[in-house]
C-alpha cells in the first residue's frame, strides 16, 4: 500500500469507530436554536395582559426589558405564531389621521398553545402599577 493510501484508510476507520459510537453529533442538532429571550419576554407580557397589537407591546417591552428594535419584536411575534407560541386573536382597522394615509391595520396577538410562561413577577408589578386605582 501506499503511503496516502494507507493515510486515508486510517482516516475512514478512525470515522467509523467514532460514529458508531455517538462521539459524531447528529446532523439533527445542528444550526440555531429556536428559542428566543425576547420571545419569552414577550409570552410574558401577554400572559399578564391578555391580547395586545405589536407597537403596544414594543413600547411595553423596552419599559421593561433591555430596549430592542420594533422590527424585532414584529419577527419574534411572527415567528412566534409559526410556532404556536402565539395566535393572531384579531386584525382591526382603525381609522385615523397617519402620515401614511388615513387607515391603520393593527394584529392583535395573544398567547398560543405552546407558549410556556414563568411568571415573572417583574412584568406582574409592572402592568399592577399602569392600572389606574379605584378609591
């Protein structure tokens, strides 16, 4: 045998021993994960208030957590009803005076069946405080 020939044999053997023996990962686990900190920040917003449309739970969110952009809260919520974190509870449209036009579509979102929230007592204490107080 030759010298490279014999090189790549080792190589191949060396493979199989390790793949026969779950040291070689599955091609399954690979890529990124599907979770998200701000799609779970966002489960728990909506688990304490209910339903709400995208720009509302933007603004709710960078109250409370570290500030990320209106288009990322926009994917996470559309990756979210992908995933069945989320459902579209309704689609309204509003009236008004925009600088687009005078017609505004907003998403109303609310939790999904997967949606798993932990209850954060940061996000209830906040939404306590923002309801006006009966006397």
């Amino acid at each position: 045998m030759k010298p490279a020939a014999s090189c790549i044999c080792s190589i191949c053997i060396v493979f199989l021993l390790f793949k026969n023996h779950g040291v070689i990962f599955d091609m399954v686990s690979r890529g990124r994960p599907v979770k998200s900190e701000i799609r779970q920040n966002v489960i728990e917003i909506l688990n304490v208030i209910g339903s709400a449309y995208g720009y509302q739970i933007h603004k709710y969110y960078n109250e409370l957590f570290p500030s990320c952009t209106r288009e990322n809260i926009y994917y996470n919520l559309r990756k979210g009803v992908k995933l069945g974190e989320f459902e579209l509870a309704e689609v309204k449209l509003e009236k008004g005076a925009y600088s687009w036009g005078n017609v505004v579509e907003k998403k109303y979102y609310k939790l999904g069946t997967k949606a798993v929230p932990r209850n954060d007592a940061k996000v209830k204490d906040f939404f306590d405080k923002l309801k006006p107080r009966k006397s």
